[in-house]
C-alpha cells in the first residue's frame, strides 16, 4: 500500500473515530468559566433591553401623528430635548455597569492555584505540558483532578498563541519572553477540548488540547504511571521498532524516557499510546494513525516540523507496533 493511500484512508477513518468533545462556553464546568458564563449572559440581556427599547421608541416615533411647528408647543418642544438626555444618562449607566461587571469577573480568573502546578508551553503547532512537582512531561493532552484548584504556567517557544478550553477557563495569551498564568478549578470530571485562539500560522487550526478531569485518585495513579519509564517493547516487532527509533532520525527529536532518546525538539513519546489522539489532536492515536503520521506527516498537518521519514513497509509496521507498545 503506498503511503498517499495509507494516509487518505487513515483521514477518512479519523473523521468518525476522533470525534472530539464539544467545545462550548455555556456549558461551564469551572467557577472561573461560570463567572464568564453569567458575564455573557449579562450582556445579552442588557443588550437585547436596549435593542427592544430602541425599537420601541423607533415605532412609536413613525406611528405618532406630528404635529406642524405651529401647532408645537413650548413644552412639546421640550420633549426630544429630554429624551436625548434620558438616553445619554441610561447610556452611561448602561456601560459603566457593564464595565464593572466584566472587570469582576476577569478579577475572578486571576485566582492563585493549589499546589498543582502543570507548565504548559505552545509550539507551533503543539502543547508540550510538564507536571514538575509529578515528574511528568507529556503532549497535547492534560490530566487535571476534579475539585482541586490547579496553576496553569503559559509560556510560547515561538510565536503568540492562546490558551482555551471553553468549558473551563477563558482565553490567555502565550506570550514569547513573557509567562502567564491562570488557575483552574474543574468541578465535574470529563474529557474538554481546548486551543490555540490566537492565530500562530499555517497550522493554527490543528493545535488542539484535551483536558482530562479526573477524581483525585484516578488522577495521582495517571501521574504515576506517566512518571514512569518507558516499558522495554516485549512483542518481536516492537523490539524491532524500538532499535529503528533509535537507528533512525526519530531519536534526533523526540525523547523516550527510560532509552537513549533524549531529544526535546519535538513531543516527548514515552507513554503516546496512552493519549487519545496524536499531532495536537488531529489524529486518534491508533496503530494506523501513528503509521500514516510517521510515512507522510506533510499531507497530514502540512506545514508541521515532523518529516517523512523514508521506511521499508517492514520498518513502518515495526515503528507503528513501537509507537502502539508506549502505554
């Protein structure tokens, strides 16, 4: 099977089989998403008052018999000079409430966290995510326990991106040379979807994040197991793998902890198997996924650092069986 082929049919199943978790602002999971909630419902209703009294005062104004200027009274003549200035005065009221209420409520996401500190770092066009307390370092995909607050550190290795899941915090800028940070407080535990919000180049739209929220005991025996060494493959074609990541040009930038990879210029690999999906969520992370990845990065995530790399199709089942193996 050629690699264009393998590829097209591993994007056609990915279609249906990395079907990702909604991603929505009103379904806030989070007390700094409900703030934001409640601010954007706010406006809303606020708004839609004055776009109805608007429109009210527009038809009563095209309905009402008018007088000739004759006919005007003094006091008659009063009465747009009043009701220009009511609406000046509700005008300024109308924005300073709202003003106040979103200065609260982004006051609200600037919370200091728990003792959960997770680094996340954006790359174009990827999410390197490091748990320093835990010892973890892993990709594109977060773990977080439900009910406990939890730092996020946000730092850019290149361009500005932006930090956001919907459902759990609002957006925050990646910024290259500047670190920000948020905290997050899930309440219910589930799988969420978040991005990049900020346009960071070709690829901006394939930069997705998911966010794992677990009870706290799910979550520390994750951390363990992802703070552990790669397992040593056991299946023959796994091993063959394991002594082709090494012999070829993977070793060079990916590390799997517990082997001589070490490099850090792209995601660390030592559990991928683990994941639910590879290259920032574009791909599940399924035997088939990781071979088309591997064969033709290009076509997949054109624009991506990830080369081809050249492969006998014994070599690409061998790497694929490897990459499957790291759980």
């Amino acid at each position: 099977m050629s690699a264009r082929r393998l590829v097209s049919l591993v994007l056609a199943a990915a279609s249906c089989a990395a079907c990702s978790p909604i991603q929505s602002a009103l379904d806030p999971q989070s007390p700094q998403a409900e703030s934001l909630h409640e601010l954007f419902w706010l406006f809303v209703v606020v708004c839609s008052v004055v776009w109805l009294a608007v429109m009210a005062s527009l038809t009563l104004a095209l309905l009402r018999n008018r007088s000739t200027a004759s006919e005007a009274t003094a006091a008659g003549s009063r009465t747009p000079a009043l009701a220009v200035g009511a609406a000046v005065v509700a005008t300024v009221l109308i924005v300073a409430g709202l003003t106040i209420a979103s200065f609260l409520a982004t006051r609200s996401l600037a919370t200091d966290g728990g003792g959960l500190v997770i680094k996340l770092r954006g790359y174009q066009w990827w999410w390197e995510a490091t748990y320093p307390a835990e010892g973890v370092v892993t990709a594109n995909e977060i773990h977080l326990p439900v009910g406990r607050p939890v730092r996020m550190e946000l730092s850019a290795a290149d361009v500005i991106h932006s930090f956001w899941v919907p459902q759990l915090q609002g957006k925050l800028d990646l910024i290259p040379g500047r670190d920000n940070a948020v905290t997050i407080t899930v309440t219910k535990e589930g799988v969420y979807r978040g991005q990049c919000a900020e346009f960071c180049g070709l690829q901006h739209a394939h930069m997705g994040l998911i966010v794992v929220a677990e009870p706290p005991a799910a979550f520390d025996a994750w951390a363990r197991a992802q703070a552990a060494v790669a397992a040593a493959p056991t299946e023959p074609e796994a091993q063959a793998g394991a002594a082709l990541f090494q012999a070829k040009a993977c070793s060079s930038c990916h590390a799997i902890r517990g082997t001589a990879a070490s490099a850090k210029v792209g995601p660390d690999l030592t559990h991928v198997a683990s994941r639910r999906s590879i290259a920032a969520d574009v791909l599940p992370a399924t035997r088939g996924a990781f071979a088309a990845w591997i064969v033709d990065p290009q076509t997949i995530k054109p624009g991506a650092n990830m080369p081809a790399i050249a492969l006998e199709p014994a070599e690409l089942r061998a790497l694929s069986a490897y990459m499957t193996a790291l759980k």
